[in-house]
C-alpha cells in the first residue's frame, strides 16, 4: 500500500534558484530501525497499514510517495565566524511538506539520502551513529519542551559509508516547521539577489509569522520576533545544560527550532567553558559562550535584512542596530525567568540573578553535576526547613548550606506550599538527559553489535524525563572517570 502524505509543496513553488531538484539516490537494502507512530499520527500521516519493508524503501528514499516535490535547498553560512557563500543541502533532500491534524505546516527531510550539487565532494550520505544520535537527543529536547527538529524514522542503508573506517550507512526521516536558516538569507544577500531576499521574507512572515504582515515595518518586526525566538530558545539550552557545539549561521533557523544535532552534549559537571565538539578548538561555541554567537549569528541575519528595513542605508543600519542592542536585555529575561523557576521562584525580585549566580558559582567550584543539583533542590524546596538525606546529592558543603539559608529566606518571600512549589520544580528540572556517556553506550552496542535495546531503552526513558522511574537510577548518575565522554564529533 502506497503511504498517503498530504503534500503541500509551498518552498518548492519559489524560484528554481531557492534550491535543486533531484531525487533521492536508491540505497542497497534498507531496513527500517525506528519509526516515530506518535509523531507520524500528529502528521495525520497514513501510516496505519504500513508494513516494514514499504516503510524501509519510503524513509531510504528508495519509494518517492506521490504529491512529493524533493529538492536540496540553496544556503550559505558562517562556520565558526568564516563566511562560505554556498553551503546548502549536501546530504539531505527536502520531499515536501505536510499540513498536521491541527493545520500546522511541516517539512519532511531525508538527511542522508545521498549526493546532491551542494555535496563538495562528500558522498551525501550518512553514517548509523550520528543518526540514531540525532533521533535520541532530537526527541530528548521535544519531551523536555525545547522547540526542535523532529525524527520521524530511521532505517539502516545496507551499504558502508567511509569516513575514518567504514561504517554503516543509515538515513533519518527529519520533520521541521520549515529548513529556512539565517544562510539561507545570506545565499542571497552574498549574491545580491534582494529580489530573491525580500521573496524569501515575504515567505518566512506568510508561513511562520503572518500576524507580522500589518506590522508598520514587517521586516523590522521580522528581525525583532526571529531575535526573540532565538534569545528563547537559548535560554532553553542553557536552563538543561544543553551545548549545540556547532552554532554556525546555517544552523541556526528562522523558526527558532534546534537543527542538526552533530557534536552536540549535555554538561555533566556546570562548568561554563565546557566545550565537547571535537572541531571546536578555541571554544568559540562554549556553554557560556552561546548567548553571545546567537547575538553575532543575529547580526548576520540583520545584514541580509537591510534593504529591506529602510531605503537609506544609514537608517536601515539604525534600525538594525537598535534591534540587536536589545539580544541581552531580551535573553536574561528568558533565561532569569527560567533559572527563577528552577530554584523554585514564581515571582522576579531584584536579588534573584545575584541568587542564582551564586548557585552556579558553588557548581562550578565544586564541580557539581548540572542536572542533579537542580533535581535535589526540588526535595531541598518541599523539607520545609529540614535539610533532607539525598542519595548523590553533589553539593554538601557548608558554603552551600550558607546558600540554603538565602534561598529559604527568599522563598518565605513566594506564594504558594512547599509541596506545590516543590512540584512546580519537578516539572522543569529533569530527573534524565541523554547524558554523554549513556548515548555513546547505546550508539556503540547498536553500530557495533547491531544491538538496538540500550538505544530503545534510553529513548523511552527520554520520552519523560520529568517522571523518576523505578530501577533507573544509573541513568541519572554522572560518568565515572572512565565513561566520561570528552569529544563529540560532527555526523558529516
């Protein structure tokens, strides 16, 4: 049975400029790992009767379902503050996009699927690992409520890839509200293509933002509200430990949703140097650093924007610049808002950064675990004075009890119980992140062995990382000396 997608194809109507067409390259013999049901049902997708063989050929790209449209999609980009003026899709290829069950519109990606003219002499394809990385943490971050990418499957290709040894080969089915990034913009601006420019602002507003279209100033609006989602959606990150490693402007989307999971990680110890990413030599995309490049990658954005904001230079510079200058005041009000929450504070009060600063110096000084210390505090806030017995708890020090005394004090000052604020925490400090060491476990056992259960295992845990689960206590331990993951590599 052919699988029904109700297609929409909105990108591939813009100029043949905006991208490629070509099919799919046809792999050996997929066999199909991981289909995502619950999102392919948000999708209304018709996959009901689906059997795994038909699956396997849809999502290795070797059945093209019909109404699809595929094309690799044009961008440029800033990698690691170096300017590349043609970057675009050279392993993924966009099939069209589909309209949900409550009229949202999503693009349905092959990431892997094969050489395309953007490729630079790479093979377009993509090894097993970095997959099933991208489907685990990918769904990690939906389930802790951070705006992201989605897998929608993954199936192996039967055919190697080569990198530094020959490795499986696999393809991921990714679903986004839409593949448009800060490079594609400067893939245009590069060119001086301001007629391809405004087109594509003119879509970026119809699709993600229309209520921008009676803006005084749409453009003006357009750069504003894409800041605000980015300033969010970092803020996010760093609320969880969580360090994208590869912040480059073509990685960064329109949308404000987390794209391409390459050496990406999550912080054991708080530490705000921490660097995994194992082609990030200076650390110019650090955990503390991310604020400031997201603001940088803005700028860029801004750039592309210019003839667009006013017809005099000058002005349009002004207006730019006016915009860009709010990156800081606009990110601490999302991220003291969700520190706030963290320690359990539904109120802001002047002393609350100072509070939390504090906090995260102690972290730091000790070397505490990121994850846990929040999730103690949740016990700490509902002990209603008492300093309760806490299995793990890294921070035992008289200099944190001296903190304890503070945040009590502060907390007298909020409404609510113990018990419901305790709770409240509970609901945004995770009990379980993809921690490093337990992802490479499970990628290792599924490229090596073809074992797929440590992968199975660790994905469900991840689908509720709020909810303590019986016998799951070593997901939530730090690594020991020898498990500790200390390089993260890019899938390409």
């Amino acid at each position: 049975m052919m699988p029904l997608f109700n297609f929409d194809n909105t990108y591939a109507r813009l100029p043949e400029r905006f991208g490629t067409r070509l099919n799919p390259t046809p792999v050996q013999s997929p066999r199909l790992i991981k289909l995502n049901s619950n999102l392919a049902n948000q999708l209304d997708l018709g996959f009901d009767e689906l059997d795994n063989e038909t699956a396997a050929a849809l999502f290795s790209g070797n059945l093209v379902p019909e109404g699809a449209e595929p094309l690799a999609m044009a961008y440029a980009g800033h990698q690691f503050g170096n300017f590349v003026p043609q970057l675009g899709d050279g392993r993924a290829i966009l099939l069209g996009e589909v309209i949900d069950r409550a009229g949202r519109r999503w693009d349905i990606q092959l990431k892997g699927s094969g050489q395309t003219p953007f490729s630079r002499r790479g093979d377009g394809r993509a090894a097993l690992g970095p997959v099933l990385r991208e489907y685990l943490i990918s769904d990690a971050m939906h389930a802790l409520g951070i705006p992201t990418t989605r897998a929608l499957a993954a199936v192996t290709s039967g055919e190697p890839v080569f990198r530094e040894t020959p490795l499986p080969g696999a393809v991921l089915t990714r679903v986004a509200s839409s593949h448009i990034r800060i490079g594609t913009f400067q893939y245009f601006a590069m060119r001086e293509d301001w007629e391809a420019v405004k087109l594509l602002a003119d879509y970026a507003i119809n699709r993600h933002y229309p209520d921008l279209k009676s803006a005084s100033n749409p453009y003006s609006a357009l750069l504003t509200t894409v800041q605000e989602r980015q300033a969010s959606l970092i803020a996010r990150w760093m609320h969880v430990g969580f360090i994208h490693g590869v912040m480059n402007t073509d990685n960064m989307t329109i949308s404000g949703e987390t794209i391409d999971y390459g050496p990406c990680a999550f912080m054991d110890q708080y530490n705000p140097d921490t660097v995994f990413s194992s082609i990030d030599d200076f650390g110019r995309y650090a955990f503390g650093n991310q604020p400031r490049i997201a603001q940088w990658n803005l700028a860029r954005f801004a750039e592309t924007l210019l003839p667009l904001l006013h017809p005099e230079q000058d002005a349009a510079i002004a207006i730019a610049v006016e915009i860009i200058n709010r990156f800081s005041d606009v990110f601490d009000n999302f991220w003291l808002d969700g520190m706030g929450r963290k320690i359990g504070l539904a109120t802001v009060q002047q002393d609350d950064k100072h509070l939390i600063d504090a906090l995260l110096r102690l972290m730091q000084q000790h070397q505490a675990d990121y994850t846990n210390v929040f999730r103690s505090l949740c016990h700490f806030a509902e002990s209603n004075g008492a300093n309760p017995v806490t299995e793990n708890f890294p921070l035992q020090t008289p200099d944190f009890d001296d903190w304890l005394e503070r945040w009590r004090t502060r907390l007298d000052r909020e409404p609510g119980s113990p018990a419901h604020r305790a709770e409240a925490m509970r609901h945004v400090n995770p009990a379980y992140i993809p921690r490093n060491h337990k992802v490479e476990q499970a990628l290792s056992a599924a490229v090596q062995e073809e074992d797929f259960s440590k992968f199975e295992a660790l994905l469900d845990l991840l689908n509720k990382p709020f909810t303590e689960q019986p016998g799951c206590r070593h997901y939530q331990e730090p690594p020991q000396p020898d498990e500790r993951v200390y390089q993260t590599f890019c899938g390409t």
